[in-house]
C-alpha cells in the first residue's frame, strides 16, 4: 500500500534522472517501507536494493553508512541545526561522574567518534575508549585526536569477541535506530555482559515526539527536508531517506529500555527536547556490594 506521493512534477519526472534527483525516489513508500519502483535505470537499481534487501539486515546497514560516510557530519549537524550535537553532550552528561577517574569506556556504533567529542568536554584524560563500528568508510573519517586514548575497531557489534565485564561505562549515540526488536534484545544483552558490575551506560537515539503537531511536522521534516539537504551536501537523498524511515519505525527507546531491565540492568528513561531524542541511562548492579 503507498502512503504518499510527493516529489517532483510531472514535467520534471519526464526530464530523465541525473543522479541528484534521487531525491524524489522515496517519495512512494509502503507501510513495510517498500519504495515504489521507478522508470529511471540509475533510479531503479538503487530502489531494486532497497527493496530486495531486508531492511535490518548488516550488509545493507554498513553499505548505507559506507555511501553517506562523507556527508554524514556535515547533513547531520545542519539539518539537527547542532541539537545532534547538543544530546550527545546530554547524554554523556548523565554519566559525567562516572566519567572522571581511569575509567574504561566502550563507544557502541561510533562512527566517526563523534560522542569522543562530547567525553572530552566532561572528563580527565585517564580514561580510554574503545570505539566499535562496523562501516568502514565512517571509521576512516573518525577523529582521533583527543586528550584521552581512543581505539577504534571495525567489527559488527553483534559478533564482536569482548571479555565479559570490560567495561565500566558503554555509550552510544544515534546507532539504535537501524536494529530490529530482535537485534535490540540482543544488543540489551551484550551491553549487560559487556559491563563490569557497577558499570554504568548512556545511549541516546533520535525519536519520533508523542506530541502530535510535533510528531507531524518531525516527521515531514526527516522524510522530505533531511534528504534535500543530504542532496544539497551531494549525498544520495535516497540513504538520508531511509534514516527517517528508521527513526519511524524505532520510535522511542522505550522498547529498549526494557530490554535493558530484563538483563537485570537498573535504567532511567531521558526524552531530549519534548521527545525529539530518547536515552536510556542507568547502571549494572554490582551484586558483591549490595550482598
Ligand atoms: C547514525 S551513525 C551514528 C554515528 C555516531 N555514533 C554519531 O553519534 O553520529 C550509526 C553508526 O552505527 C554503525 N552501525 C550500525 N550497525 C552496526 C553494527 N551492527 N555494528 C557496528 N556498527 C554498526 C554504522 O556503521 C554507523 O556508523
């Protein structure tokens, strides 16, 4: 079923498509996120990927960061005009105290390291960070040079071999929203192993605002405005499209939050501007001290 058409004009359709007006490509899109097929050959290869691929499936996620790899910093803080910036300062702030002192922290899906940034601006340099990613083209991009250590790694998260209990404190930032229920289960699951006891985490996602007006305009914002300005920036609009189509279907890190509880973690539920950005924040029950 197709929820809207928006887009170009008839005339402008007709002209052919250079790549720039990919932009109109996910203008059909079906409840199960299935973009309409398309006359442009360019046009139809990428929506034939779109659509063949399972949305959640690793592949597809790491060649979608891969191709926005050299805009996504610059999309992502003009079109957030710098709130992205902003909530992940908030979020690392809720941990600020367990920041300070020779701490050893775990970035989960940090791209170009940008939540380093915001450890920088509440911590000493004791601590190290290890940075996990999976896309190559956003690890080489990724900003090393901080007062603190930080090691990246290119490896899925999923099958990514750590010892239980190595680290004190998991962070991530924006990276929830391209998983599944399932795989959202899972990463609650390694989070809870990942932790030492007493260990404490923070991850913040985009989300779609309870408030309707809010929640309309958001929406319209992220499906149509985001890709423009990706366009305008010469990224493929059609890879900022999917993005919104994402943080629709994620919602809010309400669903997390419970599984994080279920792995017996103690979790605070944050809502970042009217909804806008949701987190979880909280702690691993160090079992020893409360016995
Ligand atoms: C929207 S970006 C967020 C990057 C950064 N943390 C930030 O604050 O902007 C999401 C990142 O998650 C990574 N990612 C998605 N799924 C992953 C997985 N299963 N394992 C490792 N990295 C993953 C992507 O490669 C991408 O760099």
């Amino acid at each position: 079923m197709l929820e809207g058409i928006t887009g170009r004009s008839r005339r402008q359709r007709s002209r052919g498509c250079p790549r720039p007006s990919l932009a109109w490509t996910g203008a059909f899109i079906s409840r199960t996120g299935k973009v309409g097929s398309l006359p442009c050959h360019a046009c139809s290869r990428i929506l034939a990927r779109v659509n063949k691929t399972p949305r959640y499936d690793p592949t597809a996620i790491r060649e979608l960061f891969d191709e926005m790899a050299s805009t996504y910093g610059l999309v992502n803080l003009i079109a957030s005009f710098g709130f992205a910036v902003r909530w992940r300062h908030q979020a690392i702030k809720q941990i600020s105290a367990a920041l300070r002192g020779g701490r050893r922290v775990v970035d989960l899906m940090s791209g170009m390291n940008e939540l380093s940034h915001s450890i920088s601006q509440y911590s000493d340099c004791s601590l190290r960070v290890t940075a996990i990613d999976f896309s190559p083209e956003m690890l080489r991009r990724a900003r090393t040079n901080f007062p603190f250590p930080v090691k990246t790694h290119l490896e899925d998260i999923f099958t990514w071999g750590f010892a239980p209990g190595a680290a004190d404190i998991v962070v991530s930032s924006f990276g929830l929203k391209t998983f599944d229920r399932n795989q959202q289960a899972l990463l609650a699951e390694r989070i809870a192993t990942l932790l030492c006891p007493g260990g404490t985490f923070s991850l913040v996602e985009i989300s779609v605002p309870p408030a309707r007006l809010l929640r309309l305009f958001y929406l319209f914002y992220l499906n149509h405005v985001v890709p423009w300005i990706g366009r305008l920036f010469l990224g493929n609009p059609t890879n900022y499209r999917m993005l919104g189509i994402y943080t629709r279907e994620f919602g809010n890190c309400c669903y997390f939050a419970e599984c994080l509880r279920q792995q017996g973690l103690q979790v605070t539920e944050v809502s970042y501007f009217l909804g806008c950005a949701t987190g979880v924040t909280g702690s691993k029950p160090d079992i020893r001290r409360t016995a």
